[in-house]
C-alpha cells in the first residue's frame, strides 16, 4: 500500500460518502509529497472534525506512514466540492 493509497483509506473511513472521497498525489518533489484530499461538502465537518483534531490526526498517521517507507514529508491539502 503506498501513501496515497493509504490516505484514501483513512479518509474514506472518516466521511460517510465514502464513493465521492477522491485522493490524489500532486506535484511531488525529492523530499516532499503533496497529496490533494477532495471530498463532498457535507463531509467537510467529519473529515476535519472538531478544532481540526481528526485532520490533525490523519495528517499524524500519514507521516508516520511516511516515515516508515519513504522518508519523506507529506503535506496534505482537503478540500470540498
């Protein structure tokens, strides 16, 4: 399971429209990975959740994923649509 892989689980997990979550990596360089999170509208308050601790907390899990393979940081950008 690679990265993006691995953040589209966790998120898809999170959001209860689970078919309109979309994870995508995004202009990657050596020792950075960008990973764009869109997911509906109405998932925005769950996938962030209450002072942002649930996105904290993937964007936690998902560098220690890093770290553990690539080595790399990770920058995690959500969105709606």
């Amino acid at each position: 399971m690679n990265i993006v892989e691995y953040t589209d689980f966790l998120v898809k997990n999170v959001a209860l429209e689970k078919d309109m979550v979309s994870v995508k990596e995004i202009g990657s360089t050596d020792d950075v990975i960008n990973i764009e999170v869109l997911i509906k509208e109405s998932d925005m308050g769950r996938v962030i959740g209450k002072n942002g601790k649930t996105s904290t907390a993937i964007r936690t899990l998902v560098q220690a994923y890093s770290y553990l393979h690539d080595k790399k940081h990770v920058k995690i950008n959500i969105e709606a649509f």
